[in-house]
C-alpha cells in the first residue's frame, strides 16, 4: 500500500515557506516574548503566548460591537471647573466662584443642549468665551458639536499625581472592546493604561505605546505589543509555531477546557493576520481612508509630508482607528496643565489646546460617520487669585485637588445623546467637589460611574455588577447614570 498523499491543509506554515522547524521556548524566552490575551486554564507551553489575566479572544472583527472609547489625559491638573460651570446638590449656581478664576457670577454660555460653560458679558460669540475649552471645540469641531451630550464629574484627585485610579481601560476592556487589527493604545511608555493614570478596579491588556504612526504599521498581524519586541525573524518563526499549533494540535486543543477559544486565539494571531501584515500602512493611516482621509487631514491639518513623529497625526491615527473599530481603547495625553504661574495667560492657552483635540476627536467620528465617547481625566486641580470680577479670568495660584473634575462626551451621527442631567456628583459653597456624594473622593468610583454611561450607552448595563460593582456599588447608579 502506497503512503497516503499529504493534503495541503495539513502541510505546517514553516514547511509551506521553507523554514526550519519552530523554535523552542528556550528561544522565546530569550526573545523577550510579550503574550497574546486569553483567560484560561493553560499547559506550560501556551503560557508563553497568554497572560492569565487578560482576557478571551474573539477571532472576528469587532468593529460596531461596542462604541469606541477614548481618554484625553490632561497631566497637571488643569483647572477644569473654571470652565464647565459646576453646580450645587439642587443644580443651582453656587454662591461664587471666586476660587475657580470665574468671580463672583459668571455669564453662563450653553452649548451641548443645556450644559453651562463660562461665557462672556459681552454676549455668546464664538471665540470669546471665558472657558478657553469650549472655544477650543467649537473652534474645531463645527459639524459635530450638535450631535454631542456633555457631563462634567465632580471628583476630587490627588494633585500633580500619577496615581489616580481614573483609567477605565480595563473596565471597557472586560466588556469586550477589542480591536480588529490592534491592541490598546497608548502614549506614555512604563505605564499600564498608556497615559499618567491608574486603573480603576482591573488593569486593561498592555497597550502599544504609540510614538510614530510606524508604532502602529510594524504591529499590525501581532496582538499587543509583540510586534515592538520582535525581530522579523522571531515574527516569521512565532507565526510558523503559531500555525503549526492550529493544524496539528486542533483535535487535541478543541478537547481541552475552553480549548475552542485557544483553537480561535492562535488562528486569529496567527493566519489571519498574515493577511493583515500585507496591509501596511493603507489599514491604519487616517491619511488614507478612501472616504474621509482628505477630510481627516485637514481637521488635524496633516498631509502626505507630515512627519512620523507628528503630535497631530499620532493622534489622528489613534483617534482613526478607534473609531474604526481597528483597535481596543486609547489613551492620549497633553502635558502642561500644571499652570499655576500666577496668571491666566497659560492656562487659557493650554485649556484652548485641550478643547481643540477634543473637538477634533468629535469631527473625525463625525467625518467617519460613527460614534465614539469620550473621556477627559486629569490628576487634580488649581485655585485661582479671588476676585470678584466676573468679566475676565483671574490668574491661577496654586493646587487644590478638591475642586476637581472629569468630563464624558459622546457623540453619536444620529444626534444628539439625551440626558437627565449635566453633572454627576456636585460642588459645595465650598468650589469643592461635594464630599457625601458617591464619587467624590474616589477617582476609582469617579471611573466605574464613566464605564456604567458607557454601558447604558451601549444597553449594556447587565454587564456593571461583575466588572465594577466594588468600585462603586450598583445601588448607586441612580445617581450616576445620565444618559437615558
């Protein structure tokens, strides 16, 4: 009887490309190996691709499943309630606010629907405003604005800290945000949300660390950040073991306890995403969308000349591919919010900064016709010189964390989000974030508040309870819950 002519489905990767056989875990670990995601009960060998505690995989594209979910980190403490006007327990204005560089009565301009932001005696025109912030979006985001609900957090922080449990990365994460070509992204190295924060409740997968739109290019085909730690070499000879795997070991593997999910992770890091590598930069690079790249490029004023190592275009490209449903959650990060130099000059410059990237994350969703929410942390706040006078703003002095904020945006193509309110939590006569309120004091509380919106968003509340229920319980969502 002759030999039994081998099918091609059965020929492995490295044979089919002429390789030599895989290489051994010796190798791996000699390679620095950073691992895919999946939690699950492992044999040792696929301890070297997968963390314990990260999450299961999906092998399809996620793109629409859950809206996508960005962070602006504002490193410093920027003074965030010198710019929405927050207000008192029974959603009056307080007393003064002398103390957050508004005076006494500020003149209240209101934009997303019915949210107040300070405006100027002389009237609501553009450009005018006392919040330098709001100027700033609706300076770029002109489309978008009106299709975008507002909620500002009353949440003190620790001041000038990186320790300030308001990431909620993870929190989005283990609701099953993934991306159909790349991890989760970010943009301070050393850190494990990418930005100067700390998780709230779980810590989120390790996100790629996002310094050139190149970052994004050389790791497409590679889960996490394995394809930043890799040689091509190691790449080719990790997708022949990874193939290898998936065809000779799939009965064996499908046996297995939640072996169908490990069968699926290797395809997905594996042959699929062979596929992906020949995409290059058309995949990732806003510039490039057949539809909306001319329009993305002039609301971040990028072009074909722009360099690698653009703040512009790392932005826009995180920002793109979020909102495609390409990668996990982003996380973006200004500096030099710590600007209490005893004037109003640089604060009101930084504050126009923060509002302009936001308004252009809002226009870019709106140019790709999708939704995005989107999130502004920052690690404490500032106090201003008292003054009385409300036509102008008074000069920042000093920290003070007790007057701090977060704010949630969501834009959605199809209008504007309805809300039963535009705060959560409240301040005291005080300036002070209120104290008895379920977020007050806890950034970590503050986060799990932000992820219940982002699940009522997404009809999935069912989902809060198992994810943040101990950061702040579900008998609190009364209170937290705007977005009807």
């Amino acid at each position: 009887m002759g030999k039994k002519k081998t099918q091609d489905s059965e020929i492995p990767m490295w044979a089919k490309t002429g390789h030599a056989r895989p290489v051994t875990r010796r190798d791996f670990l000699g390679a620095g190996l950073i691992p895919f995601s999946a939690s699950m009960i492992l044999p040792n060998w696929m301890s070297l691709l997968m963390p314990s505690s990260a999450q299961a995989a999906v092998c399809t594209d996620s793109a629409g499943s859950l809206i996508p979910f960005v962070t602006l980190n504002l490193a410093g403490g920027a003074g965030l309630a010198g710019n929405f006007v927050p207000h008192d327990q029974g959603g009056q204005m307080l007393p003064s606010y002398n103390l957050v560089g508004l005076g006494r009565t500020p003149t209240l301009v209101r934009e997303f629907g019915n949210v107040p932001f300070a405006g100027n005696p002389a009237g609501n025109v553009a450009g005018n405003e006392i919040s330098r912030f709001l100027a700033g979006v609706r300076q770029t985001a002109p489309n978008a604005i009106a299709k975008t609900a507002f909620v500002g957090v009353c949440v003190e922080s620790r001041d000038d800290s990186s320790e300030n449990k308001f990431s909620a990365d993870g929190l989005v994460a283990k609701a099953g945000l993934m991306g159909s070509l790349l991890p989760n992204l970010g943009r301070r190295p050393g850190t494990t949300t990418g930005i100067g924060q700390l998780a709230s409740v779980v810590n989120p997968p390790s996100p790629l660390i996002v310094n050139g739109l190149n970052s994004l290019t050389s790791s497409l085909g590679y889960a996490g950040s394995i394809g930043t730690v890799l040689k091509q070499s190691q790449k080719e000879a990790l997708a022949n073991v990874i193939s290898r795997l998936s065809e000779s070991q799939n009965r064996k593997l499908a046996s297995m306890q939640s072996g169908s999910d490990i069968k699926n992770l290797l395809d997905c890091a594996g042959i699929k995403n062979e596929g992906l590598l020949a995409q290059g930069t058309n995949a990732v690079d806003p510039r490039l969308d057949a539809a909306a790249g001319t329009q993305i490029s002039t609301i971040w004023n990028i072009n074909s000349g722009t360099g690698n190592g653009d703040q512009n275009l790392i932005f826009s490209s995180m920002v793109y591919n979020a909102i495609k449903g390409q990668c996990g959650s982003v996380s973006l990060e200004l500096g030099g919010f710590d600007y209490h130099d005893n004037s109003a000059t640089t604060g009101d410059g930084k504050d126009l900064e923060a509002g302009q990237n936001v308004g252009r994350i809002l226009e870019t969703a709106n140019a790709l016709n999708r939704p995005v929410f989107l999130y502004i942390t920052t690690d404490g706040a500032t106090v201003s010189v008292q003054s009385d006078n409300s036509s102008t703003r008074s000069a920042w002095a000093s920290d003070r964390g007790t007057a701090g904020m977060a704010y949630i945006l969501y834009f959605n193509p199809a209008g504007r989000p309805n809300t039963n309110g535009f705060q959560i939590g409240h301040f005291t006569n005080g300036q002070v974030a209120a104290g008895t309120t379920a977020v007050a004091s806890s950034p970590e509380a503050a986060a799990a508040a932000v992820f219940a919106n982002y699940l009522r968003v997404n009809n999935r509340l069912d989902l809060y309870d198992a994810i943040a229920g101990r950061a702040l319980e579900s008998r609190f969502l009364d209170q937290v819950l705007k977005f009807v």
